[in-house]
C-alpha cells in the first residue's frame, strides 16, 4: 500500500479517522469556517434551516471586504446585517471595514495554522495551502449547514503533484509560475483535485509569494492546494498563534493522480489575456497593448512585496494612465506607509484606496468604462468581471502592471529595473 497524500491526512484529520484515501467520503470537522459580505445571504439560508444559534462561534470568521466601503444602500444595509448577527452570535473573529481581505486578515490573526482545515464562503480558500493548510472554497447553502452543524461530508479528492525546482530570474515571480501552469494546463486542469507543490524552488520564494500559488490555483479549478510549511511558516505563525498544531507532509510513496514538473528559472514574465486565466502567453507577445487602467491588488497580490515591487518599477516615473492600488489589509498599508512605497506611488500618479477586494469582482473603486482595458494584479479576467462586460483585462504581476502604468500600454519591467 502506498504512502498518503496531502489531503488524505488533512481530511482524515478533520475527519477524526485514522485514515482516508482518494474517492472516500468524510464527515468533516473543520477548525475554521469563514464568510464575509455574503453573510447575510447566508444568514437567510441558515435560518430557513431553522437552527436557533450558530454551532460553534470560536470557529466562525467573518469580514467585510468584497464592498467596502458600502458603495450603495444594499450594500450598507448587508453590512448593518452582518454587524447584528455578528453581535446575536457572539462572533468573536469579526473584521470591519478596512481591515483587509478575507484570506490576507485570517492569515495574518494566524486563525488557521498549519495541518488544519479551513473552509470558506470564498473560491479562493485554496489561498491557506502557503501555510500547510487545507482550504476549501464551499457556497452558500454549504456554509449555512456548516454553521448549523459544524459539520460538511467531503469527498476526498485526487492530488496532484507540481514540482518546483531552479530560482525564479530577475523581475519574475510566483505569479509567472502560476500563470504558466494554468496556461499549459487550462482552466480546468486541477478540476476536483488537491494540487500539491513540491520542489526545492519553494524555499526561495518569499512568504508573501508563497501565497499567490495557492490563491491562484482556484483558477486552475483545484479543489485546495498545498506547500510544505518550513521554518520560515513558523517564525511566521509563532507571534500570534494561540494554539498548538502538528504539520502535515505528504508520504515519500504517496500516490498521485498526476505528476508534472517545472524548471522556474526558465520562466519569462508571463500575462494572461482575455478573456480568461488560462489564455496566457510570455509577456514579450502582449507588449504595446494600449490600456487605460492599471490595477494592483486583491488576494492574489495586494501584500507588502507587491507594493515594494510596484514602487521599485515607478520610482522616479510618472503614470499615463489610471493606477489603482488597494493594499490587501490594514498592516500592509500600514507597513508599506512606514517603509516609504505609499509615497512613491502616490508621487508616480497612482491612488491609493481602503483595503478589500476593490474592483476585482466589479463592484466599485476601479469599475472601467466600456472598451477600457485594464491590466490587473488580481486573479480573474472573465467577461465582465470587474463590472464592465465590454472592457477588457489583463492579468499580470506587479511588477508588469506597474510598468504598464508608466506606459499607458502594456511593458516588460525590465526596463525599468536595475
């Protein structure tokens, strides 16, 4: 019999079963379950349920992010919603206005450690793997029953391994490699499985660049994704974990479903084009596209390192078209404030908004005319997605979006990079 998976000890865990394989189906317990402006949809499924109070409320996280500030009364009247269920349940891990993106603040209040399961009202929940942890996107009705029961039957998926190796080049990163995955493989080539990343190229990714390739595996169609967690986690975790937790690693024998390798050091800047994550091509192919707005933020790459390499590319230049730039959570804007990259972005042209998810699902601060095109950061680039069905958008790293700025058309960073 083979080794174990990943995933098979992380479900099996939750499970308390001594143990699980592939195609097994798994009550599961998780030791986080999270929402946040969908809360009060999710409220009214809960309640149609008819439970009387919320199972476990220490497991519960939620945070407003996705509209923030409210842009319209609906949207402020979610939210004064969210704020009283909050209050009737007596959630403890509740996160206002400004204080960041879902997967960025539960990352940063070390809520889910190492080893342990996480699931939320969010497709990219698979964000958790940078840490050792499983993380799950579910839907709504899903998480009504979570709250009601604290309980959800999974059915454990496939895995499959990616393994890392080489250095990421000068003014290449962590989202080149995700793009070229999902490029080569299509939207939907991890569909219902736990894509596993291996390699001796993770250790010299940065923690903050750890993060994108589980975020980003959500458009792959990965049901979660993982990397091994090591020293670096942590040191990381150790300051504001309030619990114990044991890492899980995958068996040397494991058995995978399918197994692929990519040299990093070979990789070119990469973007993807319209009108989906997996049209990508190197970047070299898409340089001269006019755009008129740059974007840079979300889950996927709104973090202190993304700002860093933002405000490296647009020292000393000034912007040609709109630059949006929304830190991922009250800390980073924070930190980037005190390490001088807000002011060099704001020097450059660019405006600077609250922290949240801005206008990557479309709701506001960035929302493009018809037939503008953008060039985003973020992780999605599906007809319409940032409100606009008729505008166009790119998806990129930093470090190109930034260039693209100074531009007003899409540019390697390259060349402004020493």
């Amino acid at each position: 019999m083979t080794g174990y998976t990943f995933v098979e000890k992380a479900l099996a865990r939750a499970a308390g079963a001594s143990g699980a394989r592939a195609g097994d189906i798994l009550d599961v317990t998780p030791d986080v379950i999270f929402s946040h402006d969908n809360s009060a949809a999710i409220r009214r499924i809960f309640e149609k349920i008819g439970a009387p109070r919320i199972a476990h409320p220490e497991r519960v996280a939620i945070t407003l992010d996705h509209a923030v500030p409210a842009p319209t009364t609906q949207h402020a009247q979610n939210h004064a919603e969210i704020r009283q269920w909050v209050r009737e349940q007596g959630i403890r891990h509740f996160f206002e206005v400004g204080r960041g993106i879902c997967h960025q603040v539960i990352s940063e209040e070390a809520l889910v450690l190492p080893g342990e399961t996480i699931l939320g009202a969010d497709s990219h929940s698979t964000h958790f793997g940078w840490l050792g942890a499983f993380g799950m996107g579910v839907g709504r009705t899903e998480m009504a029953a979570l709250w009601a029961t604290g309980m959800l039957w999974i059915r454990v998926p496939d895995a499959m391994r990616v393994t890392l190796t080489g250095r990421l080049p000068f003014g290449v990163t962590a989202k080149d490699i995700a793009l070229r995955i999902i490029g080569d493989r299509g939207a939907d080539g991890g569909q219902y499985r736990s894509v596993e990343f291996l390699g001796d190229a993770l250790a010299s990714l940065s923690l903050d660049e750890r993060a994108v390739l589980p975020n980003m595996m959500a458009e792959f169609g990965a049901m979660s994704a993982y990397l091994p967690p090591d020293q670096a986690v942590f040191d990381y975790l150790e300051t504001n974990r309030t619990r114990d937790y044991t890492p899980l690693y995958p068996d040397a024998d494991a058995h995978y479903a399918d197994d692929s390798a990519l040299d990093v050091s070979l990789l070119e800047p990469q973007i993807a084009l319209p009108h989906s994550p997996d049209n990508v091509v190197t970047l070299s192919r898409a340089v001269g596209q006019p755009v008129q707005q740059a974007f840079i933020g979300t889950c996927t790459n709104g973090r202190l390192e993304d700002l860093c390499a933002a405000a490296a590319v647009l020292r000393g230049h000034k912007v040609h078209c709109r630059l949006i730039v929304i830190p991922a959570s009250a800390q980073v804007l924070l930190e980037a404030t005190r390490r001088g990259y807000i002011e060099t972005l704001l020097e450059a042209g660019a405006t600077i908004t609250t922290p949240g998810c801005g206008p990557c699902m479309g709701n506001h601060m960035g929302v493009p005319a018809p037939n503008e095109a953008t060039i985003s950061s973020g992780n999605r680039n599906f007809r319409g997605r940032m409100g606009t069905p008729d505008a166009p958008v790119y998806l990129a790293s930093p470090y190109v979006v930034a260039a693209s700025a100074i531009r007003g058309a899409i540019a390697d960073p390259r060349e402004f990079l020493s």
